[in-house]
C-alpha cells in the first residue's frame, strides 16, 4: 500500500485541459521531426553506389574480364601443361577471339601494356598469327602474375557455346587409351550379364501371362538399343585414338621412327651473306656482332654462328649460319635489315631468314626467273625445271645444274651447298 501523496505522485490525475496539452506537445515534436529528416536530406549525397555481394561498400570492387577463353586460360594454366593449353585454344578458338582475348588482358595494368608481348602478330612461314597470340596470352598471365596483378581479378565466361566442354589433358592420348580400356570392361561386363539373362529368359513350362511378355519385349528392346549406343561410341572412340596415333606417335614407337623425323627448329635462325673470308674467325665474328648490332639498333645476344657451305675458299663467301637466343631478336635484326645500307661497311652484306631446303629452292628459281625475263632471255618452267635459252639452270630437285658442253649454263654454279 502507498499513501497519499507517493499514490499521487506515480498515478497523476489527468485533466481535459492537461490531455490537450500533451496531444499539442506531440504534433509539434512531429512537425519538428519531419522538418529535420527533411533537411537532412538535403544534404544527402546522391551518388549511386556499386554494390557488391559479400564485400564491404566501402572497399574497392574486383573487376570482372568477362571472357571465356580468359577464364579457361586461367582455370588450367597451373593445372595442366602449357603445351596442351595452347593446341586447345588455337583448334577450338578463332582468331577474332584469340586477339580480343589479348587485348582484354592487356587492360588489367601497366606491367602488361609496357611488356614485350603487346605486340601485334602477324602469321609466319614458322606459325600462325592465332599461335603467336596465344603464346603471348600466357606470357601475359605470367607477367601480371608476377606482377600480383591477378590476386583481385575474376574471370567469367558469358557464352557457354564457346567454353570448351573438355581439359587439356584430355587431349594426352594415353588417358584415351585407358578410358578406351575400361569402356571395353564395362561393356564385356555388360555382354555377360545380358547373355546369362537371355539364357533364363528360356520358354518355360509354365504359362506366361501377358503382362509379363509385354514387359519382357520392353526390355529387350531398351537393352537392344543401350548396347547399340555403347557399340556407337566404342566405334568413335577407336577412331579417335587412331588418329591421335598417327598424329601423335609414342616416342620410341619402331613402326613411325623411319617415316616421321623431328623437323629442325628454324624459328630463331638467320643467315647473313656478304661478310668476306678470314681464317681468323674472330675477325668474321666481330663483324657479324657488328652486322646484327645495326640492324636491330642494340647488341643482340648470339648462341651459335658457323660458316655454311664447305670447307675454306678464299675465291668464294660462304653464308654464315647465326642462331639467337631468341625468336623475338630475330624478328627485330630482319625487321631492321635495311638498316644496313646506311653503313658503307655492310652496303654489300644482307639478311635472310633461315628457310628449309624447298621453300630456299623456290626462292631461288623465282628469282632466276625474274632476273632473265628482265635480261629479255627466254624462259621456261616445266615440272620445277629452270631453262634459260633452251639451257637447263635450276631444278627444285637438285638445285643449280652444272653443264658440261661448255655453253651459256657452263659458268653457273651453286654458290651455297643446298643442305
């Protein structure tokens, strides 16, 4: 029990004229309130924010590349080898989307527009314009991720269509030839189940009833038609690992190692003609440091350099053979071997790039040819046979064709041997 005056105090005895104060006091406090979100407001600041799911808004959002050939590249860069992601691209991908892969890569920082791989391809009698491309794809993945460019980045592909549905390993033949093997398990298990049910499936002395006949015929004939799509893709298979034999041989295969060589690497080699003789090879070497310093306008680092042609003749210049450390050097000497002529030293020296033995021949016939037709001599083609006059001068088969009558072919002569 409280007295009085406590009960007075905590139960207050309101009055009509103390009820309409309190209901003026919240209109005003009301007023007040949407005066003030009013004003505040006004000085919210507009500007749309990005949201992102699952990361703060107030940190700085991933950027999304939205390339499927990016987002393969990535995925199985580190998971497979470089060599099998590269024949996946370059057979699955056009060249469209090879260099406009490139150049999305080329925006994602600096260290890949300042690197050596932003350059434009062009196809070559080496490789395609697509496999360059590719290769400087993962030279550029390599660089920004050195860089530590790759940490925030996040590659999605935006048309399944053009994802490849396999991985590079794929490709290795062996892990055919085992998926190949066990197909064939399954499907001798297969055979052993279905010949162990057709022999219980013998007419019996019982009556059958027609459910059971239906049934039965129902499942024959999805059997007969799941055999028939396994015998299919066996088929497949075996003609696929076939071909992958053929073009893809096992090393030390007896039965393909006289029939398919290694073809000699050619892609950093260059030949300079014109540098004069000397037994002393350092001199010969000074000048063709000197040869390939002009040309590409810095020293050019060289793993190899040999005369080509025979042995010592003070009467002839043999070609020398130059082999660099790289296929990007030899672009740049070739690139910049007019610069040659502004030098009197090397006014009579020239750079070629190093061809086999057919495309050498071919070459030369075509400027044989040229240069007899300019002469006003006759000329006549027949089967890659060069004759000049009715005289018989180059062949593609054997190259430059001596004459021993002593006529106009007498004095010509191959000045390089054609090996």
């Amino acid at each position: 029990m409280l007295c009085q005056s406590c009960d007075a105090v905590r139960f207050p005895i309101v009055t009509n004229d103390a009820k309409s104060d309190i209901k003026t006091e919240r209109k005003t406090a009301s007023h007040t309130s949407h005066a003030s979100n009013a004003e505040a407001a006004a000085h919210v600041d507009v500007t749309p924010s990005v949201i992102t799911t699952g990361l703060d808004t107030h940190n700085a959002t991933f950027p999304v590349i939205c390339s499927d050939l990016l987002m393969y590249v990535n995925y199985f860069r580190d998971r497979a080898e470089v060599n099998n992601v590269k024949k996946v691209l370059v057979s699955f991908y056009s060249s469209d989307e090879i260099t406009d892969a490139k150049k999305q890569l080329m925006t994602l920082g600096t260290d890949a527009v300042s690197s050596e791989f932003v350059t434009e391809r062009r196809s070559s009698t080496q490789r395609s314009a697509s496999e360059a491309e590719v290769d400087d794809i993962i030279g550029l993945f390599d660089t920004l991720d050195r860089g530590r460019l790759l940490d925030n980045v996040k590659f999605a592909a935006c048309n399944y269509d053009r994802l490849p549905a396999y991985g590079p390993e794929d490709l290795n033949s062996c892990a055919i030839a085992d998926r190949q093997s066990r197909t064939e398990s399954a499907f001798a298990a297969l055979s052993t189940k279905v010949e162990l049910l057709a022999s219980s499936n013998q007419p019996a002395t019982t009556p059958v009833g027609p459910d059971t006949t239906q049934i039965v015929e129902m499942f024959d004939k999805k059997l007969q038609i799941s055999i028939q799509a396994v015998q299919d893709q066996l088929c497949q298979l075996t003609a696929v690992c076939n071909q992958l034999k053929t073009s893809n041989p096992t090393p030390g295969d007896p039965s393909l190692c006289d029939t398919q060589t290694r073809p000699t690497d050619r892609t950093r080699n260059i030949v300079i003609t014109g540098i004069t003789e000397d037994r002393d090879d350092t001199i010969w070497r000074s000048m063709v440091v000197d040869v390939l310093c002009k040309a590409a306008g810095r020293n050019v680092q060289i793993l190899d350099a040999f005369r080509i042609g025979g042995r010592f003749d003070a009467r002839k210049t043999r070609p020398i053979l130059i082999k660099l450390h790289s296929a990007w050097d030899r672009r740049i000497v070739l690139s910049g071997a007019h610069n040659l002529a502004t030098d009197a030293r090397f006014r009579r020296v020239f750079l070629s790039a190093d061809e086999p033995v057919d495309v050498r021949r071919r070459n030369t016939l075509e400027r044989l040819k040229k240069r007899a037709i300019s002469d006003g001599k006759g000329v006549l083609v027949n089967d890659g046979v060069l004759l000049i006059d009715g005289v018989t001068v180059f062949s593609l088969e054997r190259g430059y064709v001596r004459s021993n009558s002593g006529g106009a072919a007498g004095n010509v002569s191959s000045p390089v041997a054609d090996g």
